[in-house]
C-alpha cells in the first residue's frame, strides 16, 4: 500500500446507509472506498445489530409483492396486510416528532422508501413480511398492525452481508480497521480524509484523496463523555444496543471544519433493553436484549410504581422513548410483569438464554423476587391495577382495544388484563440507547451545511448522524429506511459532484 490513497468518492462508514452510498456512487460509474473503522468480523455498524424492519409506504399487497416477490397466494389470503399509504406515514412523522421534524427530509423519506427497497431487492437484498413482530394470529388470520409489514430476510446480520457481497461483487474495495480522523480541506472543499490504518497492531497514518466524501458512520450512542455531555445527566449509565465504534468521529470531523448542526442533540432513540446486559452490543445475541412485549403487562420502578402507561400505543410509537423513562427511575431500572394469559403473545426475546427473569406461581412470591422493589408497594399496585382493568371490552392485540384501566395514579389506555393466572412471569429492564437524534444539516442531496447554510463542496452525509429527522421520539422501522434513502441519494450526488470537480481540474489544466 503506498503512502497516499486515490478515489474518486469515499464513504466513511460501514453499515446499511454507508453501503446504500456505496452503491449508488459505484453505479454512476465513480470508484469507490469504503472505510470501516471497526475490524471485519465487527463491521456493519449499528445496521448489523437491528432486526431488519423497514417502514415503507405501499398502497395494498400489489406493492408489497413488487419488494417481496415470494409471497405466496396462501400468505396473502390468511392475511390482512392493509396499507400504509405516504399519508399516513407523514401523519406518523409528524405525530411522534411533535411535527419538529424536516420537512423537506420527511418528504424524501416517505416518497422514496419504496423506490428505495426495491433498488436494493435488485442489489440483492430480500424482504419478509414481519409475521411475529407486527401481526399477531386471530382466528386463524393475521393482521399487520402499526403500518409495518417489511423485514430484511436475516435481519441486520442479513441485510449487512448482502449489501457487503453486492458492493464486492461491483469493485468497492472495503477497508476494515480503518478509522478516520479528520477530513483533508482545499479552495475546493473537502477533498479527503486522514485515515489511522490499524493492522496487526501496528497503525499508520494515511492521506486518502477523493472527489467527494459521504459520511455515514454513526452518532455518538457510544460515547459515554458525549451522552453526558449532549443527553444529560444519567445517559453515561445507558448501555449501547449496538455497535460500539459510533462514538461521534464523523460529528466531530464536520463540526470541526464548520458544518452546522441539525436536529435534536439532546435526544436519541433508547429502549427497554435486559437489565445485565453487557456495556455494549453483543453479535452473538443481536438484538435480543431489547424487551418489547410491554404493551400487555405492566412496569414497575424500584418504589413498585407504574410509572408510565404501558399501552399508550402500538409498541412501534412509544418503545423508542420508554428507554429514557426507565433510566429517570430509581437505580435506573423497571421490571415487567406478565401472566399466563398473554405470555404466548411474549416476542422471541424473552425466551434468550441471557435474560433476567423471575417467576412464581403468586403475585406475593414474584414480588419477593423482584430484585430492588419494594414488595408491599409493589403488590398493592398490581392489586389496585387489577381492580380498575374494565372487563367489558375484548381484548385484541392488533388494534388499540380500549380495555382500559381507569381511575389510577397512571391510567392504562389499551390492552389492560388482570394479573390474576399464574403462573406470573417478570424481566428486568433498562435503557439501552440504540442512536443519538442530533446530527449534521443537509439538503434534499445529502450536501453537507455549513453554518451559514451553504453546502460544503465535496460533503455529504447520510444515516444516523443526519440531524432533523426525528425528535423526541420515533416510529419503529424508520431508521433502517432513512438510510437507505438518503444514503442512496448521498452516494448520487457525491457521484455527480466527482464528475463535476474533475471536468473543472481538466478545463483549468
């Protein structure tokens, strides 16, 4: 390897939004690098430890067969798919964000999501319909619930080696090991980065030269000082769903050279995730840690308190701001609590050989056993719970049900059942944060802001580091397609920038 590298558009970054640029640069005709810093048997970025969903709009079944191909005529008739058209999606947008959100960025999202997955079916990504996680069984006939329908085919692991095996089979040469420091600056713009090669222990320095840069590697979830700093007091003691190389290098390399930030820096997506688990993702477990199944049980904090309601909404809209709950409470964790009524409808999850549990056969035994609660309070919660469950309406796990349960310190909206058929089941949670919401300012090309609002030539970013997208809060799915999209359009216009910078360099020789 000589002292200096040579492309013609280089992506920072090593996961979905990372190799969705990639692609799309290759397929303009640029050469094209890829740089990942974590080493290969750790690549993939956040994307690797996802389950795979991907919000899309579609318009009936006749969409949806356009990404999932292998659906059968059996699938189709036993279920009820629906549709999730743009508007509904804008309206969810809007909803969860308290309508912060970009505009101009939503509106990319929403139109191109489904352009965007069937431009990587034909990159050779496949999709499944999200049988188990978003449609429970009834009557003999499911029913998607909560406008999400579509799953890679392997979840993150999957979706990482097929956008992995497309960018090699196309001539992107894939740098592992290789962490970017700064970005290289001219008259022109950014023309590069300093990238620290890590090889069999030994680093070196290297100038990578390019006609266009695309930053997609990460937020700062796995900063601890930055979560502190950004987030607020107590985020230092989350744990990290995912990956632990996104600690900010691409913030920070932009925000050095005057990008202007965007978005919500003092929020990030974070979940209920297995109270013992390890500081950062594990890729043997996945994304097993998390604990969703929320909706029909309860959640107690240390005072055995319901702090929250549980049942609000479909778990898709809450379960990305309920992590930050649990870490406000005290020691900074909750139990959930199930009964045999509802531990069939329980996600894969709670049956992973590294989870916290406990059970008994009585609710005076499980509370007992509750490590950190105060038991007395928290069965005479569970006992003021049950009595306030309105028995008169069904309870029906694929739309907002209304089995309510009124007249509580924090009232119960969905979903409400008794815990009253033992035996009873209990898993203890906190936050785990999967990414952070701020990030960098872009254009509908992915162009990169400065602080006067102008692009910086050469610039371009894509993924969880694009701020303005979401806010407070978001909904389920969202993130994988964001990336998609916009590394999509971040790897065109880096493309088109090359061309155009070295039509200038030829006129000017």
């Amino acid at each position: 390897m000589s002292d200096a590298l040579q492309t013609d558009v280089l992506v920072i970054g090593g996961g979905n939004a990372a190799f969705c640029a990639a692609l799309a640069a290759r397929e303009c005709g640029a050469s094209v690098l890829v740089l990942e810093r974590a080493p290969e048997d750790e690549a993939g970025g956040n994307s690797r430890f996802t389950a795979g969903a991907m919000r899309v709009a579609f318009d009936g079944v006749d969409h949806l067969r356009e990404l999932m191909p292998e659906l059968s005529t059996a699938e189709v008739a036993r279920t009820d798919f629906g549709r999730y058209g743009a508007e509904r999606y804008y309206d969810d947008m809007g909803r969860v964000t308290e309508y912060r959100c970009d505009p101009d960025l939503v509106e990319l999202l929403v139109e191109q999501s489904r352009p965007a997955l069937r431009w990587m079916r034909d990159k050779g990504v496949r999709f499944q319909p999200s049988y188990g996680r978003q449609a429970f069984e009834v009557d003999g006939r499911f029913k998607f619930w909560g406008g999400l329908a579509v799953e890679v085919w392997g979840g993150g692991p999957g979706l990482v080696e097929a956008l992995t095996r497309s960018a090699t089979g196309a001539g992107i040469e894939v740098l592992y090991g290789a962490r970017a420091e700064e970005l290289i600056c001219g008259n022109d713009g950014v023309e590069g980065t300093v990238v620290r090669l890590n090889r069999g222990g030994d680093a070196r320095r290297v100038p990578v030269r390019a006609g266009a840069v695309v930053l997609a590697c990460g937020g700062f979830e796995a900063n601890a000082e930055w979560r502190a700093r950004y987030l607020g007091p107590g985020w230092d003691l989350a744990k990290v769903r995912g990956t632990r190389f996104n600690t900010g290098d691409g913030l920070r390399m932009a925000l050095d050279i005057g990008a202007s930030p965007a978005g919500n820096w003092s929020g990030c997506h974070a979940v209920g995730w297995d109270r013992n688990a390890p500081e950062f993702g594990d890729l043997a477990v996945g994304d097993a840690f998390q604990k969703h199944s929320y909706p029909f049980g309860i959640m107690l904090n240390a005072r055995g308190e319901r702090f929250l309601d549980e049942a609000a909404d479909f778990r898709n809209y809450t379960y990305a701001k309920y992590g930050r709950e649990i870490l406000a409470q005290p020691g900074q964790f909750a139990w959930q609590i199930f009964d045999r009524k509802v531990t069939h409808l329980l996600r894969d999850e709670y049956r992973i050989r590294q989870v916290t549990k406990a059970s008994a056969d009585t609710l005076e035994e499980l509370v007992s056993r509750l490590e950190g609660v105060d038991p007395d309070a928290a069965l005479s919660t569970i006992r003021a719970y049950n009595a306030a469950v309105r028995q008169d309406i069904p309870f029906d796990p694929n739309v907002k049900d209304g089995r309510s349960a009124d007249c509580l310190p924090v009232p119960r909206a969905n979903w409400a059942n008794a815990l009253d058929t033992p035996p009873f089941e209990a898993y203890a949670v906190t936050c785990g944060i999967t990414f952070t919401f701020g990030g960098l300012r872009i254009d509908r090309q992915a162009r990169v802001l400065d602080g006067d609002l102008a692009p910086i030539p050469g610039l371009f970013a894509a993924g969880e580091l694009v701020g303005g997208i979401f806010y407070f809060n978001y909904p389920g799915g969202t993130g994988l397609t964001s990336g998609s999209v916009f590394g999509r359009i971040a790897g065109t216009s880096a493309a088109a920038c090359h061309v155009e910078r070295a039509k200038r360099l030829k006129r000017a020789g």
